[in-house]
C-alpha cells in the first residue's frame, strides 16, 4: 500500500475527470464534484421508505460523490445502489398490495399469497413448485397489465416497479429534485462507465 499525505488524499483522480455526464471530456475537479453530486441527487427515496434503507441509500451518494477522488468508489457505488434498491422495492412490495399478492395459476385461477414480510413472502413463493410448471404462477398485477413472471429476485422487482407504476422519473422542477409520485424508487443512479483509461494506482 502506498502511504499518501493527506494533501494526495483529496487530489482528483485523473480517470474521473476524463468522464463527464455527456461522455468522455475533461472537466476541472470543483466541476466534476459539483457536476456528480448534481447527478445522483436526482434520485430520492420517498418517506415510506424505512429508515434504515434510507441510511443505505444515502451512504450510496455520499460514496459516488467522493469518486470524483478515487474511481474505483464509481463501482464501490453501484454495487451498493443495487442493494439499496433491491430493498426499498422489498420494502414497499407487500404494503402495496395490502400484505395479499394476487396470482394466475396456470389454469387461469386466481391465487394469492399473503405475508407479513418479504422473507417470509418470498418463502411462501417458492414453495410447493408455484412458480414451475404444471402450476406456473405469475403475478396478477392490479394496474390492469397481463400477468406477469415474478420470481421475487431484483429483476423482477424492477419489472414490477415498472407494471405497477412504482418507479418514476426524476422531477425537473429544480436540480436534485425527485417525481413527486408516492413511490419509493423513483429513479436509478447513472453511474459512469465501469473502465476508463489513466486511471491512478
């Protein structure tokens, strides 16, 4: 490990300055901190969200924000925005539908599960060969939409988000600000690109 001062410590890192929200460009170190920060404080998550993901979620921008320092903290932050996301979603899952998810079987019957966790929700999904066939349940959403393949993993969840009209978009009444719809996921982080050349040891 090298040993650097602290005056190295809060240099910009010359890989996150090569990146830009347009691109590959150049940008001066006050532009790409002020620039970044900007960007991921589009993304909010709304008061229904338990405290604890909230915690998680803003420990997620307070770690891009700092990568105009060091690049690799980009990674450290998408890694942990999947997770915050993941659970704000599980989060918000059952109270959506009242703690009872409605399903189609594969005979076209209505099915419910109904839980008062998603631990214990994602339990009772799997059990008893639910989700393959000859029984084949998939979730009923309630926006009208066909059924569709749940299987309680992220994707899914997002896929939900979208059905059901839980995710929104970022507002643009001010900088930083996010949808105004009561949802807790209203926006993904962009992160910059995974690789980037001159990047500092």
């Amino acid at each position: 490990m090298i040993i650097r001062t602290l005056a190295e410590l809060q240099e910009a890192d010359a890989a996150s300055l090569k990146l830009a929200p347009w691109g590959l460009g150049r940008m001066k170190a006050e532009d790409a901190a002020r620039v970044w920060q900007e960007q991921v404080a589009r993304y909010d998550l709304s008061t229904q969200v338990p405290e604890t993901t909230r915690l998680a979620f803003e420990r997620v921008r307070t770690i891009f924000s700092y990568g105009v320092l060091w690049y690799d903290l980009y990674t450290v932050a998408g890694d942990q925005a999947r997770l915050s996301i993941e659970q704000a979603l599980c989060d918000r899952f059952l109270p959506f539908y009242n703690g009872t998810v409605p399903f189609t079987d594969a005979q076209q019957q209505a099915q419910s599960i109904t839980a008062a966790t998603y631990e214990d929700f994602y339990k009772e999904l799997h059990a008893g060969g639910r989700l393959r066939k000859p029984k084949t349940w998939k979730l009923q959403p309630v926006s009208g939409r066909s059924a569709m393949r749940f299987d309680g993993m992220l994707d899914s969840l997002l896929r939900w988000a979208r059905v059901e009209g839980t995710a929104g978009r970022p507002a643009r009444s001010r900088p930083g600000s996010a949808a105004a719809r009561p949802q807790e996921l209203r926006g993904a982080p962009g992160l910059p690109p995974g690789d980037a050349p001159g990047r500092r040891g």
